[in-house]
C-alpha cells in the first residue's frame, strides 16, 4: 500500500493542485466530514461547503470548497468544482 494519495483540485478557471503527494485529505461531503486516507476505498461522493483540508510533509494546508465532486480511489483524491 501506497504512503501517499495524489490529489489533484480542478476549478472552473485552472487546476490548483495537480498530483501532489499528500498522506492525508479531509472533505467537506454532504453528509459530513471525509476523512481519506492511502488505500481508501473507491468511491464519488458529493462535497458540500467548507474546507478541504489537507497533509503533506507533516504540515497542513486548507482550501474553501463551495461544492462539486470528489472521485475517490486506492491512491488518489481528484475534487471538481
């Protein structure tokens, strides 16, 4: 199993992160909190309003999320707006 996921943040306007190696990421989904982590489950769901937030190199940084979708799988996170 993988240490790191790739995330990738896709906007309307540009792709803010693409494939950055994180060990951690929380997402704002419509049912609460999601908290991902390497080998995570495949999965969509549906992101509400909040922070995403995320770990990399053992310092945290924070995104607003004001909707769209998260594809989840084994080793990477891709959130679109």
């Amino acid at each position: 199993m993988a240490k790191t996921l790739q995330l990738n943040l896709i906007t309307p306007q540009k792709q803010l992160l693409n494939a950055v190696a994180v060990e951690f990421v929380a997402l704002p989904a419509l049912e609460g909190e999601l908290g991902v982590l390497p080998g995570h489950i495949p999965m969509i769901v549906q992101l509400g309003y909040g922070s995403l937030r995320y770990k990399q190199d053992g310092k945290e940084e924070e995104f607003a999320v004001l909707g769209g979708f998260a594809e989840i799988l084994h080793e990477s996170v891709k959130c679109t707006d």
